[in-house]
C-alpha cells in the first residue's frame, strides 16, 4: 500500500513538471506561428520593385545613315533649309568678314585651302544672329555655325562637303568646335541599297562626329531651335529681301 502511495506521488510531480514544459513550447509556437502570419502579410504587402533595360543591338543590315532627297543624315535632319539659307545670307551681306584657319576643323580631304572667311555680327541683334557665323571657302565651300552655351561652335556644312551635304544637321563633316577637338570617323555607304546605278561596292559618304546618338540629337535640337527663332525674326526686317541668296551658285 505504502508502494503504491509513493508511485501514486511521483507520477503526479512528473505531471506537474511536464504540464508546464509542453504549456511553454505550445505558447511559443503559438507565437512563432504569429510571427510567421505577420512576416508573410508584410511580405505580401512589400514587394521590391526591379527595373529591367534593354538593348536593342543594330541588326547587321541596319545603316548608320539615312537618305532624304539624295542627301545623308547620320541623325536629323535638324534644321529647316529655308532659315539656313536666310541666315547664311543676312551674314554675307551685313556681317564683318575675318579670315580664319582651318587647322582645327576636320575639311573634306579635297579642300585644298588652309582658311575660311568667317562672316558675322560684330554687336549684339535682337534677332540673336549674332550667336551664328557663316563660312565660306575654296571650291564652294559653305558653312553655317551656330555658338551655344558651351560656347563650342555646332557647325553645319552646307555646300562643298561631297555630293551627300546639306543644309541641316547630322550630314558628312557637320561637327562641334571647341577647345577639344572631336573625333571624326569615315561613314561608308552601301550603293546596292542606297541605288546607286551601276555602283554596287561601298562608297565614302563623309566624316561624322564620333559623338554618342544622344549627344547629336541633343546639339541638333538646339541648332534647329535658334535657327527657327532667328529665321522667323530676319523674315520681319525691312531689307531681307534685297540680297541674294549665297547657296546659289553665281555664273
């Protein structure tokens, strides 16, 4: 009887010591499965945003230039024809002319001059012509420059840079003059799809600055900005119409 009274004993502490044991453990999975809910609706609620850019690469086929009228743009055009020409020829006429080299200025191989006359106002006009130059050379070269906030010249061949130049950004040797020179590289055409007759090869289409496609088009919107303001202003000055046109060549 004693025995049993001893077992009896014993039995009821070891279910008192593991009463509380297996309480702790189900109150902390309890709380972990709590903790778990909340990690898991935080997770549902936080989602860390990825951005993915792409890249198109240049299909082997694809040219690095475009034809319009026969001429070649590398980007652009930018610039309208008309206002170019108003410009160039309101700086022939009533701009200083000053000779200048052309040592930093990547010419057409065939140039065999080593300056141009640089025509431009002397004071400041309300039509901001006096921010651009026009440039005139040997063989009917012609050039029209513009000087932005950089104060780096945008410089826009016109007439004499090949048979593919034209008033207008980005054509054959159109470039930015600065302190820095910038690099130019030989775009060549390909004459099987540009139809060019009987001339299936490559060919030479000019000098392009070795500039990135962002850079151009930046230089090109600001070019055809302050080209289309003054343009429009010089149509409203009483002698405009007086001179002639320096593009056309003179017999």
């Amino acid at each position: 009887m004693n025995k049993l009274r001893i077992i009896s004993s014993i039995l009821a502490v070891t279910v008192a010591m593991v009463w509380p044991t297996a309480a702790i453990q189900a109150a902390g999975t309890d709380a972990a499965g709590r903790a778990g809910a909340a990690a898991a609706q935080q997770s549902d609620t936080v989602v860390e945003e990825i951005v993915v850019t792409a890249v198109r690469k240049k299909s082997a086929f694809e040219r690095p230039y475009s034809s319009i009228d026969g001429k070649r743009f590398f980007a652009g055009p930018f610039g309208d024809t008309d206002y170019i020409r108003a410009i160039s020829r309101e700086l022939k006429h009533q701009g200083q002319m000053q000779r200048v080299v052309t040592r930093r200025i990547h010419m057409p191989h065939e140039y065999a001059g080593s300056s141009l006359a640089r025509y431009r106002y002397a004071s400041a006009d309300d039509c901001g012509i006096d921010r651009f130059r026009f440039y005139e050379g040997d063989g009917n070269f012609m050039a029209l420059g513009y000087l932005d906030k950089k104060h780096e010249i945008i410089f826009d061949v016109i007439k004499g840079g090949g048979p593919f130049a034209s008033p207008g950004l980005w054509g054959p040797y159109d470039q930015i003059l600065g302190k820095k020179r910038h690099a130019m590289k030989m775009i060549m055409g390909d004459a099987s799809k540009d139809g060019m007759g009987l001339l299936k090869s490559g060919y030479a289409i000019g000098m392009k600055p070795d500039m990135p496609g962002y850079e151009l088009r930046e230089s090109g919107r600001i070019y055809r900005s302050a080209v289309r303001k003054t343009g429009r202003c010089l149509a409203g000055k009483p002698h405009f119409a007086d001179v002639g046109d320096p593009l056309v060549s003179k017999k």
